[in-house]
C-alpha cells in the first residue's frame, strides 16, 4: 500500500471512529507528510530507539543525549514518518505541549484515606521518556485525550507514592485544573464513547489531511473535491454559480498545507 493512499485510510478511519485520534495525534498526522522532516529523520543517528517495558505495562525510553534536529519539530527525539500515530508513540517535547501537569511524589503516610498511587492507577497507554539530564516525563493517551506529566523524582516510574500536583501560577488554573480532571477520569474504567479531542473539530482535520494528501499526489482541485465530498456533490454543484465548493476546497487544501509546514503546533494542547 503506498504512503498516500495508507494515509487516506488513517485519516478515514480517525473520523469514522475505527481510531480515536486526539489532537497530538492529529498534529503528527500532518508533520510526518513534511518533507523536510522525512530527510531530517533519514540523517538521524540512530534513527530509532529501543523502548523498555516496566513491570506495569507502561513503555519506558531513556534518552542517551539530546536530539537537537527532533526538538526543532517539537519532538524529544524522532519518530519513523512512515508509521501512524496508532501505530507507535510519539514523543512530543513538554515545550511543545504546552499544557504539562507537574507533579511531585511525596511518600505515603500512614492514616491516609486513600492509598498511594501507582503509575498502573492510570488506566490508558503510558509512555515514559527519561531526558538526557535525567528528567522524566511520562505521555498518557486514551478515550482521544492525551495528558503530558512532568515528574521531580524517578523512582515514580516504579514506586509508590502521594501525588503532589504544583502550580506555577494563578493564570494557569484553569488550564491545570483540566489536565487534573483528565488524570481523574483515566483512572476509572470507562465504557463510554471518548471525548471529542477539541471543539468537535476532527472532521474539518480528516478533510484537510485528505485534502493535503491528495494534492501531494498531483491532484487537481475537482478531483480533491471529488474524494472528499463525493462525486455526486461534486457533480451537483462543481459547475453552478455558487462557488463554494470549489472556495472551500481550495481552504482545505491550504489549511492541510499550513499544518503540515508548522500548523500543527497550535492543534498540540
């Protein structure tokens, strides 16, 4: 299956509901059609890193040194573009995440109501990253959220412990109080349907990733049309007075275009 036409399937598969895509995912979606971040990856050395795998389940990366090229894209060390963002992990850079809880582990104490928790207490997909100066950051993903939580102390990865959650300041309460409500619910099993990634926006994202993706592929603009809205639609308005079909995909077509060139740091939460 080629590059194009595997990535149509992932797009089409994100918005059916076959794969929940959060908005980390749908940003990695449109930097790995970059191609200035493909020859970047091929220059890499190495261009992949052995995961661990703790007792827990949770997946373990120690960073040897710092990856200067992969943090230019907003990324701790580089992914493989050929591969989905359901397929293996990405390791976005906290700066690049922007919104990061913080989280110091203190020891239990004895006559606690609730016992000390675990990494395992999360109930999602667990990515650990140990940076080159010994920093842990640990990348939870489920139900089409994602929360990234920066930890003080590496023992965390393994032990018990009282969680600490810090604030930096007052402005950003709000935000920090969103990321705890997150780390709240991946705590309980849930059945119910995920919760949209942001806005309900994942349908305006799949048609500029098609949209991208076909005019990658040589496309013209009633063809793009064509994949994303159908050919009757487009056989039904294409030609008539109203220009807005050919308006809208021509918006598509620029707006895949601009996530894939940087755009997609602003859909990383």
């Amino acid at each position: 299956m080629s590059h194009h036409r595997r990535a149509r399937r992932d797009a089409g598969e994100a918005a059916s509901g076959q794969v929940c895509f959060d908005a980390a995912d749908w940003a990695w979606e449109f930097l790995r059609r970059n191609a200035d971040y493909a020859a970047d990856w091929r220059r890499s050395v190495p261009r992949r890193l052995p995961c661990l795998a703790l007792t827990d389940g949770t997946q373990l990366l120690r960073l040897p040194r710092r990856f200067p090229q992969a943090e230019k894209w907003g990324l701790l060390a580089f992914s493989d573009p050929a591969v989905a963002a359901r397929d293996a992990p990405v390791l976005w850079h906290a700066r690049a995440l922007k919104r990061v809880a913080r989280l110091k582990a203190l020891p239990a104490r004895e006559g606690d109501e609730e016992p000390p928790n675990v990494l395992a207490d999360f109930k999602v997909e667990r990515h650990a990253v140990i940076d080159a100066d010994g920093q842990p950051l640990v990348l939870l993903k489920g139900r089409g959220i994602h929360v990234a939580v920066e930890l003080h102390d590496l023992p965390v990865l393994t032990r018990r412990f009282r969680p600490v959650f810090e604030l930096e300041r007052l402005s950003e309460l709000a935000a920090q109080t969103e990321l705890l409500k997150r780390l709240q619910r991946f705590m309980v099993k849930e059945t119910a349907p995920p919760e949209t990634s942001f806005l309900g926006a994942d349908e305006r994202l799949r048609q500029a990733l098609l949209a991208l993706d076909e005019s990658m592929n040589g496309k013209t603009y009633r063809q793009i049309a064509t994949a994303i809205f159908g050919a009757k639609m487009v056989a039904d308005e294409w030609q008539g007075p109203s220009q807005f079909l050919k308006d809208r995909t021509r918006r598509l077509v620029a707006k895949g275009t601009d996530l894939m060139r940087g755009g997609y740091r602003d859909l990383l939460g």
